[in-house]
C-alpha cells in the first residue's frame, strides 16, 4: 500500500458492532450447519434403505439366473473331482466364466457398494452428530 493510504486508514475509527451482533451471527451459523447436517443425515439414511430394499430382488434375481445358467454345478464340480480340475482346468475355467450372468451381477454389486457407501456415509455422520452436542 501506498503511504498516503497507510495514513488515511490511521485516522479512521474502529468500528465495534454490539455483542448481540455475533451471538446472533454464531447462532444463525449453528442453526444452517445443523440443518445441512438433518439434510446429509435423512439423504444417506434414505439410500442405505433404498439400496437394501433394492438390493434385496437383485439378490434372489442372481440366486435364480445361477441355477438356471448351470453355474452351481461348474463350481461343485471344481470341488467333488480334483482329477477332472487338474486335467481339464481351462475348459471347466472357461465354462465357468460363460455360464456367470454378468449382468445381474454387475447389478448386484453396483447396488451392495452404494448401499457400504451410503451406510459408511450414514455412521460417519452419526460421529459428526456428537461434535454439535
């Protein structure tokens, strides 16, 4: 800054605003950050439920494209004969993967990690919800 300025700031009063002014300004703060704080609160609430529920006709949507793709009997066939895996382990790996339903799965797993997430999401504000008491 220039000196001139330097000196024209010397010569202004100080302005004090009166106390009820802050406390007034520190409660409005207070009551915007809890409200914020309701709002995150029921919006991850409401996806942790959402995605259970959801989560939940995916579930036994995958438990049936399973038995119907033949998977199940891939899989215990890798566990009853060791002799078959060790010899014809490419084609029982390949027979697996085409027999999977990607698709539902995808699904299935998109919806359990919104569903961690938004539970994470959910506890972790419930920790923030201590530091307001």
């Amino acid at each position: 800054m220039s000196k001139s300025y330097q000196e024209l700031f010397k010569h202004l009063e100080s302005i004090n605003p009166p106390n009820e002014l802050r406390f007034l300004l520190l409660s409005k703060i207070q009551k915007e950050q809890l409200r914020a704080f309701k709002t995150k609160r029921s919006i991850f609430v409401f996806s942790s439920i959402f995605s259970f529920l959801l989560m939940l006709p995916i579930l036994f949507n995958l438990s049936q494209s399973l038995d119907q793709s033949g998977f199940n009997q891939y899989v215990s066939l890798v566990f009853s004969d060791g002799a078959i895996l060790a010899n014809y382990w490419k084609e029982l790996a390949w027979s697996l993967a085409e027999s999977l339903p990607i698709m539902i799965l995808i699904a299935f797993l998109s919806v359990l990690s919104i569903f961690v997430w938004s539970l994470f999401k959910t506890i972790l504000i419930g920790r923030q919800k201590m530091a307001f008491n």
